[in-house]
C-alpha cells in the first residue's frame, strides 16, 4: 500500500508535523458521502411505513387534532349572523388545511430536516453547514468529515454561491438570520405555554356544555387541576404511557370524523359547497373588517401545523405524510364539516358547537376522549419545547439548565425541571388569567402566525443554499407562502389587546435572556480568542514550564479548540507548580444533530514529547446529552491512550522495514482494513507569532471512543523500539493518573466597560451576570468531583 504525501497545513500547525489519516480503498469524499447516505436514508417496508405512520398519531398530530374543539368559538365568539357565513368561515378552513399543513408543511417543509429532526434551530443547523453564518467560530476542517456532516458543494458561479457569499460579507447578516431564529424558538415556547392552556380549558369546558348551571369558575378550576397534574408527572417521563398516545389520537380521529359525518347527513349536507373557493370571496365582502378579523379564530384550525415539523423527531417523512393524508385530513375536514352543517341549523351555538352537535349517546365517552386527547397535545408540545430548549442550549442561546433522561429507550425523550416550572406557572397564569377561551385564542393564533412567517423566511434559504433550486420556484413558494401567512397575521394585529399581546411578551422575555446569554457567550470566545498565548512563549520556558512539575494529570477546560488559552498562562504565572501532564479539554457543539459516540474525541499533542501537553477536542451534535452515567473523564483517558499508541506506532513505521495495520469495528458490524497516510512536512520559516513550533510534532486523528480491546495494532521488524517508547509513555501517564487528576476551569466575569451605554450595562452586568449565577457550572455538567475542582478567576470588559 502507497503512502501519499498530504502538503496542506492546518491552520493551528506550520513545520514538522505527523498526521494520521484513515482512509478507505475509495477516495476520501466518495466514502464519506457513502457513509454519509447510509447514515441517514433507511428503506422501510410498507407494513413498517403504516405502522410508524400509526406510532406518528400520538406525537405529531395530537395538537393540529384538538384545534376543532375551540375554532368556530374563535371564529364567532358571539353568534353567526348568516348561513353564508358559516359557509364562507368553512370555505376559508378547508383552504387553509389545504395550502399550509398539508401543501407548505407536509409535502415540502417536512423534506427540509436535518436527518429527521425538524423546527427552526434544525433549519439554522443546515444552513451553517453551508454557509458561515455562525456566530462562534468554533468550527475545523475535520468537523467536516463527520457521518453527519451531510453538505454539498456549491458551484461557485451559482445563485447560491453569490447568496452565500452575500450572507458571508458582514456581521449584521449573521446576527439578523439568528435574531430570526430566536424569534421563531420564543414563538415556539410561547406554543408550550398556550396549547395546554387552550387545549384542556377548552376540553374541559365540555362539562358546563351538558351542565349549564355550573360556572365558568368551576370550569377554570378544573383545568387548572389537569395542567398541574400533567406538569407535576413530567418528571417521570412520557416512557411508560407514551404507547397509549396513538391509539387515543387514533380513537379520536376516527370519532370527531365519523361525527361529522354525522351531522352532515342530519343537518344540511349544503355546507359542501364550501369547497367552491367563491365563497370566501362573498364571506370578506358581505363580512367587510369583522370578517377579516374572524381570519384569527380560522387561523386556529392550523394551530399545531408548526408541531408538526418541530416534533418530526425519530418518524421518517414518508410516514408522516401517509398519516396525515390518509387519516388527519380528511378526518379534520369532515369534523369542521359536521360543526358548520350543525350550525347552519344552530346559528347561536357557535360558543360550543363541537360539544352540542355531539350525539347524546355518545357525549361523555367524547368528553373523556377529548380531554385524554388535550392532554397528549398539550404534552408532545411541552416535550417539544424541552427539546428545543436543549437545542438553544446547544447553539450557545441559552444558559446552561438540567437536562434529565426520562427514556433508556429513546434519547429524545427528555426533562428539564427549570423550564418545566416555568411553563407551568405561565399556563396557569394565562389559563386562570384570561376571561375565556377567545383570548387565548387570540394570543394562540399570534404565536403560530409568527412561527409560520419564520419558517418561510428560513425554508427561501434553504431551497437556495441547500436544495439549490431554481429562482422562479423560490420565488413562488416564498411569495404564495407570505400572502397566505401575512394575510392571517394582518388579522391578528387586530387582536393585540384582545389577549395578542401575551406571546408578544413571552417571547420578548425569552429572547431577551437569550440574546443577552448568546451575546455574552461569543465575547467570552472573542476574548480567549485574542488573548491565546503564543506557543514561542511556552517553549521558552523549557519542559519545566518554568514551575515545578508535579505528579498528577491537569485537565485544563477551554472553549477553544486552537491554541492555549490565557487561563493557562494567567495559572501558571501565579501558582509555583504545575501538573506533570496538562491536557486542555474542549467541549464543542457543532451544527448537527448529533455526533457518533465514536467519532467524538479528537486528541493532538502539543509541543515536544517531554512537555507532556495535549489537546482534546470533545464534539457533540445539538440532540446529545451529557448522561449521568457517562463517565466523561474514562472516556477521555481511553482516547487519550489510543493516541500515544497510535502516534508511536506511526514513529516506528518510519523505518522502511514495518508494516501497519489498524483493523477498526465498524459501526454496521463489518470488518474494514483502512489505508493509512503518513504525511511528513518539513518547514523551516519562523513560526514565533503562530500557535505550533517547528520543533514540534503533531497527530491529529479521529480517535475512537472505545476500549482499545477492538481496535488491533500490529508492529513488525524494527517497531520494537517503537513499541518500547510507547509502553514507557503509557507507563508515564497511568503513573500520573493514578496520583490524581485536576479539573481546572476557568471562570470569566464578563463586565461592561466604564464607557458602555445604559443598555449594555444593564445586560452585561446585570442579566448576563444574574444568568451566569443561576446557570450550572460545567462542572456539574461532567460530574467533576468537588475535590477535584480548581476555579481559576478572570476579568475581562467588553
């Protein structure tokens, strides 16, 4: 087997360097994308197909399946004045499922998820891989090479090149297109407060319906008591009664259908007609200004479309779509159907027209029906914005909460107790808080408006950078797009004081902590970008480091993922002594969905062998977790390991007479011999003002996060001297391990300067510091012990 010589340089790297490449017998981008492909695209059977779409009911669609319980309320919050406009306000609802969940959302949307998993921040994910948009800098060359790191390249006369050279250009851009995401993730979490909200009062409401003389507090009440239930079992995770989800949504579907077609045949199968779009043209000019405000309370029967592309999760598309063409359309449309026809007769039930045009025979196993519906609703949205929290999270927009695992199953199933007790106070606040369910229909129909408006804007540059489609496409799915969702929310601007306003606030809240913790997040990286400390001054101070070198293993934490940070030079110029061996630990996010457990460590050396310091790169995609069982520092130590074996065995395979071989375990189970590239780059020009030496050498590799047990090395002829120096290096460092390890994290105050405005003073020093206290510390996170912890302080101003 060749060996080919590589003379690219990394940009952390000049001189002499050593660098470890696995290769297969295919070219390098051939085999990734192959992997890539596998990695992501699975066949699935029809039985499989029917029965995910089935699985699907119970997670998707439960909040798009509630909103007939409160449209037409919302629609005619008094009484209808004319059969034309019941027809007019069907017609309108009949178009809107048609041109937003099921064209927009179900057939294009739902095909733009980053491997399966949908909602803004999945949206942000792709277009950072194919452009630099991101607002930290964190990113290197072999980030690129991940299974999950599906990019195509972009040809560089294109529209998509010049679009994303235009984003690329300036700053402003960059925060602009996050800004946009942000509001759409606030939007979202607004969702989280208001379905519940809406969706078991409104559930609930059915009582009063068959009983008139109970009051609207008794109903308020009642609900309250569900939304506090519900909240206080989500601790325990969804795991244990989540196969109950499909057959309720199922069941409900099936009843809400059948009922409407119930009621067509007895009370006036005319509403038909409303398939005829003329009519919605005669509802706007008979209704004049309060038929375009009526547009808030159709707006609702889409509510839930924008969960259903956050809440994609683990479901592949096709089976998504089987179940909402085949059952959640046409069920939908003949429930709206069935309440129009039954008002047609019952012009003054618009309040309660799903629960009186319900049969009497069959009204209390509907009501338990429906409210066990409202509730899976009201929980896949609340698990949704668990979900979404944690992807902010990992995105570097929001503090740093706990996250639990309810589900040894399933990894997305996920707890967060700080914004669980945060939804449940400002459900309740806005359940109790509103005179009835026409304001929380109003703030409702506000937040999905704006998430749609979001989506839209995202989706034109995902067809442009990623899908590479033509203008004219673009241009009629943005503007088609736009006159549908600006028209709606021209509607809702009507009812900002009518309960509109709530989202407004929740949202800017939420943003408000957001963008003050992202803004402080990207100064702290900027400030430890500038002041890395030049590898020239760390060689000169001999392998001593010019401190006495304890026995011990120092694990020095940085956001960065080049170069040494100032926290190390800050801790080594005020203390007399240092560990024997220091290895600075990044912990990155990069924009995928998730980083394969063994292709997450990437471990360098840095300086001389004598200097004993390395650098250890953990990556994680925006879904992964920190377990609590995970035993972060082992981890770390078997790649660290695998390394120093791995560097040695390519020392001694200088010699011509060796011959290397890795045999690596494949993730599908197959055996797979990897060519090796052994690159040997001299270089003799000054490197004082860059991060590595010529005197140093370097191995940058993927190494894999196992036991070294599965991988197989073998050294013939002249490695035994190779192999010597391996086992004296091994030896060295279980030596070292074995009398302690030191985590040592810093801690950097971020204070506005003296000469900042008002409104940077108060974010910086006082949000952005409250957050920062409130926040848990990384330590937590990575389960350092107590006794092993060393907080190194640090004051920088912006």
């Amino acid at each position: 087997m060749a060996s080919r010589v590589d003379t690219s340089e990394d940009s952390e790297t000049k001189g002499s360097m050593w660098v470890l490449d696995q290769n297969l017998d295919q070219p390098m981008d051939e085999e990734a994308g192959r992997l890539r492909n596998m990695y992501r695209e699975k066949k699935f059977s029809a039985l499989l197909l029917l029965r995910l779409a089935y699985q699907s009911l119970g997670v998707v669609y439960g909040d798009l399946g509630t909103s007939p319980l409160y449209v037409f309320y919302n629609t005619f919050p008094r009484k209808v004045k004319d059969q034309e406009d019941v027809i007019g306000a069907l017609s309108l609802i009949i178009y809107s499922l048609t041109l937003v969940p099921l064209l927009k959302y179900v057939f294009i949307v739902l095909r733009a998820n980053d491997n399966g998993q949908g909602g803004t921040f999945a949206l942000y994910s792709l277009l950072c891989r194919h452009a630099n948009i991101k607002t930290i800098p964190n990113q290197h060359r072999t980030d690129e090479e991940l299974t999950t790191y599906s990019r195509s390249t972009i040809h560089e006369r294109s529209f998509a090149a010049k679009t994303q050279r235009w984003l690329e250009e300036k700053a402003s851009r960059k925060n602009a297109i996050l800004i946009l995401v942000l509001v759409g993730t606030c939007m979202v979490i607004g969702d989280g407060i208001l379905t519940p909200a809406i969706s078991v009062l409104s559930a609930a409401g059915g009582i009063k319906v068959n009983h008139p003389d109970i009051s609207n507090g008794v109903v308020v009440v009642v609900a309250v008591v569900i939304l506090v239930g519900l909240f206080s079992m989500q601790h325990y995770g969804t795991d244990r009664v989540s196969w109950l989800f499909a057959p309720i949504v199922l069941l409900w579907f099936l009843l809400i259908g059948s009922i409407g077609i119930f009621n067509i045949w007895k009370h006036d199968s005319n509403v038909l007609k409303a398939f005829n779009p003329v009519y919605i043209y005669r509802y706007f000019r008979r209704g004049g200004i309060d038929g375009w405000t009526s547009l808030g309370g159709v707006l609702l029967s889409i509510t839930g479309t924008e969960a259903l592309f956050a809440d994609l999760s683990h479901f592949p598309v096709s089976a998504v779509q089987i179940a909402f063409t085949l059952l959640v359309f046409p069920c939908l449309l003949l429930a709206y159907s069935g309440q129009a026809a039954y008002l047609m007769s019952h012009l003054d039930h618009s309040r309660d027209a799903f629960y009186k045009s319900i049969p009497e025979r069959i009204y209390w196993p509907v009501f338990i029906v429906a409210t066990a519906a409202a509730i899976v609703a009201s929980q896949a949205t609340i698990s949704a914005t668990y979900s979404i929290i944690k992807q902010a999270f990992a995105h570097g927009c929001f503090p740093r909460v706990k996250v639990i695992h309810t589900s040894k199953k399933f990894l997305g199933q996920i707890y967060v107790p700080d914004i669980n007790w945060i939804l449940m106070i400002l459900c309740i606040a806005v359940t109790a808080g509103f005179e009835n369910q026409s304001q929380i229909g109003n703030a409702y129909g506000t937040a999905v408006v704006i998430v749609m408006l979001v989506t839209t804007l995202l989706m034109t540059l995902i067809m442009i950078l990623v899908w590479r489609c033509h203008w004219i496409l673009v241009v009629v799915f943005t503007v088609l797009s736009l006159i549908v969702e600006c028209t709606y929310f021209s509607a809702v601007l009507f009812k900002v004081n009518q309960g509109g306003w709530a989202p407004l606030v929740i949202a800017g809240a939420f943003l408000t902590v957001m963008y003050v913790w992202h803004y402080g997040t990207v100064k702290r990286y900027e400030f430890e970008m500038h002041s890395r400390v030049s590898m020239a001054w760390i060689l000169g101070l001999g392998p001593s480091l010019g401190l006495v070198r304890v026995p011990g293993i120092g694990l020095v934490y940085t956001e960065l993922a080049r170069g040494v940070p100032h926290i190390f030079s800050h801790f080594i110029t005020n203390l007399p002594a240092i560990h024997s061996v220091v290895v600075f630990v990044c912990v990155k996010y990069l924009p995928v969905y998730t980083v394969p457990e063994e292709e997450r460590f990437l471990v360098r050396r840095i300086g001389p062998k004598n200097f004993h310091m390395f650098r250890c790169v953990a990556r994680y995609g925006y879904r992964d977790l920190h377990k609590k069982d995970d035993n972060f520092e082992k981890k770390l130590f078997d790649n660290l390991f695998m390394f120093v074996r791995l560097e040695s065995m390519m020392e001694g395979f200088s010699d011509s007479d060796e011959e290397y071989s890795l045999c690596e375990q494949q993730q599908q189970g197959r055996q797979t011999t990897r060519d090796n590239r052994l690159v040997n780059n001299n270089s003799s020009g000054n490197t004082a003002s860059s991060d590595m030496d010529p005197t140093m050498s370097s191995v940058d590799s993927i190494v894999p996060a196992r036991s070294p047990s599965h991988v197989n090395i073998t050294v013939r002829s002249s490695g035994l001297r190779s192999s010597q120096t391996d086992g004296d290096e091994l030896e060295f460092l279980n030596n070292c391990r074995d009398a302690g390890v030191v985590h040592i994290l810093g801690n950097t105050v971020v204070r506005a300067s003296r000469d900042s405005r008002l409104y940077k003073k108060v974010a910086v020093d006082y949000i952005y510091a409250f957050l920062r206290k409130m926040c848990r510390e990384n330590s937590v996170i990575f389960n350092v012990p107590h006794e092993s912890l060393l907080n190194v302080g640090q004051v920088f101003y912006v």
